[in-house]
C-alpha cells in the first residue's frame, strides 16, 4: 500500500498537481494550523456547525492544503465530500447543483482506505447505515428483524426529511429481497440515486410514498438531512470542501451573482443549527475585494465575512490568508528531501544516480534563483515538479540544469 501511495505521489507532482493521497508524507509548514483544525474544529463538529474561509492566488497551496484537511478529518471519523464551484456544472445561485454534489463526492475513512471498492462513495455510505443500524453483515442473509431494526432507527430521526428517509429505505430494500438480476438490481439503485440530483421520473418515486424532489427551494435543508444520515452512519460528522473555481463569479450575471451571495450568506447565518457540519470556502483574493463580483458589492455578505488579513492562519479566524505564508529556504529544502526519498522508494535503483541530501540545498537555490516573485505559479509547485524532473533526468543518465528544468515547467505549467 505505501508503494502504490509513493507512486500515486511521484506520478502528480510529475504533473504538477498535488497527489490525492499521501502529501502529509512531504508537507511541511502547516503543522500547528492542521493540529488546530483539529483541536477547534473537527474535535467538536457535533457541538455546532461552523464555517471558515481560505483566501489564496493561484498555486498559494489551497489544494494542498485541503488534502491535509481531509486526512485530518478522516482520522476524526468524518465524511468529507470535496467540491469545486464552478459557473456550469456546481454555481452558488444554483444549491440544489451544489447539494448533488456534496453527495456525489462524498468519502468516507473506509472508502478512501479500500482501492478494492467499486461502489461510488455515496452508495457504500448507504450500505453502511443499514449495516450499523440493523446490526447486518452482508455476508449473511438480512432477517426481517434486522432490516426492521434499521428502518425503524431510521424513520424515528426527525431530524432527517421524510422524503430523504423514503429513499434510503427503498435503497435499503434492495439488498432484503432482490428481485431480478444483479443488473436489474443495480439499475432500480441508480434510479433512486437519482432523486438526490432532483431528477429521475417523479410518478416512479411516488410508489416509495415520495412527494417532493430535491429543488432550489428545499436543497440547504436536505444538506441538514444528508448530515444527519452521515451522524447515523456512525460518523463523527461532514466536511464540505468547497473550492472556488477560478473566475466563476465574475462570469456570472449580475442577478445569478446575486443569488448565489444570497445562498452563501444564508449558509452562514444557519450553519449554526447543522451540528455535525464543518464547511472551508477556498477562493482567491478577489472574491473579497473585486468592485463588480466581489463580496464588497454585497455590504450584509461583506460584514459577515470580513477582509483577509496579512498575518499566517489561526485556526480560530474566520479567514485564512495563505498569501500571508512566507516560506523559507528550511522549508523548501526539507520538502525536497522528503521527496526525495519517496522517488528512491517508488525507484530503488536512482539512490546512487540521483542528487544526494548533500547536493539538494544547492540545486534548491539555484532554482529558486531563477524564481520571479511576481511570477503568477508559486515556487512550491515550481519546487515538487521540478524535483521530479530532475531525478527523472539523472535516472535517464542525463543531467539537465536548474535554468533548464525551471523553464521545462513553467511552460508546463503555463499550458495547464
């Protein structure tokens, strides 16, 4: 497992992205922020709800930094569910977009830990339910008195919508008494599936006793419902990482703009109430202070949120500046060590042909040296690519320089 993890790294940062799993084994600097998180927020998630937001440029590490975030949540028995909101397939104005996919990118611990698995995330958060609350292994057959025990649990929670219940039960009957064939069984699943991205044929769902669909109208309390089921599943809570796409409000009309700071500053007036939910906003700098799109033209979102400050992130705030994170030369060398040594774990045979301990300070600085500050790709990213690069190229027997490599990935980078 922590071959194929090391490989999944090296493979990334070759692409200049942050890998899906495993950066805790190269990250620095965000120690204490990351211990914090946790002692103030995902420690307590089912004492309230709660919201914070990650102001950054492009490439000032959001990303990775959600990564870090999610690992820390799963430790802490939460779902997380990893959204970008962007103009066309999850906009703001739109919530029930944005609920579907909350759903659909729902992981859990178990999930995330099982490569084997090849139910969507969503669907085995279902099944896990039914098993915690009947008290069911799937390897047996399901008593009627089992699958009672978990209907009966489940309808009793008033804190999750009638018609979201009906959904799950009926889901839930497909594994009692499946009628048909495993293709059969697997097609009437999808079908109810549907009903959480508010489609699917509405006179097929009333024969579950089903009279609404999910909608504009109903979507932010369905994300309460979707919390609570998680809370049933026997999770501690759900983290919403939501991940601004890059210009995705200043390509909105101005009324669609407008709905979705009405939809944002209605998620932080009643996040309060959805013990169980912690949410990060992750946006750039001019979300806040764009004089057509940004927060600025919207004075009751503004006051809520507030204006980053230039100071490194505190837990406890209510934005987190990345910008503000000055790294230093330490950081950038221990960062290329530690990926250093997760490439001769992925390659055995480069230790001797690539650059020692010894020789990475060095090649750091040059690089570094090449670095514009106002270059719009942040050196991190320049850093773990290039490093790739160049022990890719001393495992071939070449040895390309510093100013070679640098501008090998900034053109990479500029055609991302």
């Amino acid at each position: 497992m922590t071959k194929n993890i090391d490989e999944e790294i090296i493979e990334a940062l070759r692409k200049g992205i942050p890998p899906k799993r495993g950066i805790e084994k190269y990250s620095v600097g965000h120690q204490k922020l990351i211990e914090d998180i946790k002692k103030y927020h995902l420690s307590k998630i089912e004492v309230t709800g709660k919201i914070r937001f990650i102001c950054g440029s492009w490439g000032s590490g959001k990303t990775h930094l959600f990564r870090l975030i999610r690992d820390k949540a799963f430790e802490e028995a939460c779902a997380v569910s990893n959204v970008e909101l962007s103009i066309n397939e999850a906009p703001l104005n739109k919530f029930e977009k944005v609920f579907f996919k909350i759903v659909e990118n729902i992981a859990t611990p178990k999930y995330y830990q099982d490569e084997e698995n090849d139910k969507k995330p969503f669907e085995g958060l279902i099944e896990t339910a039914l098993c915690k609350l009947g008290n069911i292994d799937l390897s047996d057959e399901i008593s009627p008195e089992q699958f009672n025990n978990a209907v009966t649990t489940l309808m009793k929670n008033r804190n999750i919508n009638i018609d979201f219940k009906k959904i799950i039960k009926a889901y839930w009957e497909t594994y009692q008494n499946p009628t048909g064939s495993p293709a059969m069984v697997e097609e009437k699943r999808q079908e109810l599936l549907q009903w959480f991205a508010g489609e699917g044929d509405k006179k097929r769902f009333k024969a579950f006793g089903v009279t609404t669909m999910i909608s504009k109208a109903n979507a932010r309390v369905m994300l309460n419902s979707l919390v609570e089921f998680i809370k049933i599943a026997g999770y501690k809570g759900l983290v919403i990482l939501f991940d601004e796409a890059e210009q995705s409000y200043s390509n909105m009309k101005k009324s669609n703009l407008k709905e979705a700071h009405n939809n944002l500053l209605s998620l932080i007036n009643s996040i309060e109430d959805t013990s169980g939910l912690f949410m990060l906003y992750a946006t750039t700098p001019d979300f806040y202070d764009h004089k057509k799109h940004g927060i600025v033209v919207y004075g009751a979102l503004s006051s809520r949120i507030g204006q980053p400050q230039n100071k490194p992130p505190n837990a406890i705030d209510i934005i987190w500046n990345l910008d503000a994170v000055e790294p230093n030369e330490e950081e950038y060398n221990e960062v290329a060590k530690k990926i250093r040594k997760i490439y001769i774990s992925v390659y055995p045979e480069s230790e001797e042909k690539i650059l020692k301990d010894n020789e990475i300070e060095k090649f750091v600085e040059s690089l570094h040296k090449e670095h514009s500050s106002s270059a719009q790709a942040r050196f991190w990213r320049i850093l773990s690519t290039s490093l790739i690069e160049k022990f890719d190229s001393q495992l071939a027997g070449e040895d390309k320089s510093a100013r070679e490599i640098y501008y090998d990935v900034m053109d990479k980078l500029r055609q991302d």
